[in-house]
C-alpha cells in the first residue's frame, strides 16, 4: 500500500510519464473531430443519394409504364436503377394460368347384344 506520502513523492516521479501519455493522447485524439465530421457528413450524404435512388427508380418504373423500353432509356442517359420501387416485382408469375377443363368424350365401346338386336343365347341352368 502507498501512503499519501508516498505517492506526492511518486507523482514527482512519474510527471514526465504523464506528461508524454497526455502529449500523445492530445495528438491521437486531434484527428478525431475532422474523422466524427466526415462520418456524420458521409452519412447524411449516403442518405440523399438513397433518396435520390428512389426516386429513381420511381421515375424509371414510370417511364417504362408509358411504354418506354430500356433500349430507349439507356439511349437517353437513363441506366437501369439498382433500386427499384416497392411493389410487385415485375416477370413471370411462379403460377401456371389456370386452364378449362376440356368436356369429357365418351370412349369408344363396343354395343351388347341386346343393342344391335342380335339374338343372346338362352340361359341354361336350373
């Protein structure tokens, strides 16, 4: 254990070791605001351009709804967006168009006896 004693004559001691930590500290933690700003300006210009990326594909989705196609848009200077608005995705349905049942014919058979008029043998037996 350390005495109060003791340690106003460590602190004489260990102020050059201080001082240095605090001399390097200050320096490390002078790049931290410029590195806190870009940060927050990266992020608040990451989300005009998801903004703006919605819009977008907003814009494209409509432009193909009135019959643009994307030759013609591409032709134009509009790339196809990376994002896409919400909705139902656009292709083929994962479903088979339903289909009517075509009405049954009846199968071919062979006329009994009784239907042609053609004499049946008699039944034997007691």
């Amino acid at each position: 254990m350390t005495t109060p004693a003791d340690s106003a004559t460590g602190t004489d001691d260990q102020s050059p070791i201080l001082a240095t930590a605090k001399n390097l500290l200050a320096t490390r933690m002078g790049v931290i605001p410029p590195l806190a700003e870009a940060i927050a300006e990266r992020k608040r210009l990451q989300d005009l351009i998801d903004a703006t990326e919605r819009a977008y594909g907003a814009a494209y989705a409509d432009a193909q709804a009135a019959g643009w196609t994307p030759e013609e848009l591409r032709q134009m200077g509009a790339d196809e967006p990376t994002r896409r608005p919400q909705g139902r995705p656009k292709g083929a349905r994962t479903r088979k168009p339903r289909t009517t049942a075509a009405p049954a014919t009846p199968s071919q058979r062979t006329p009994d006896a009784t239907e042609t008029g053609a004499a049946t043998p008699a039944p034997t037996g007691s």
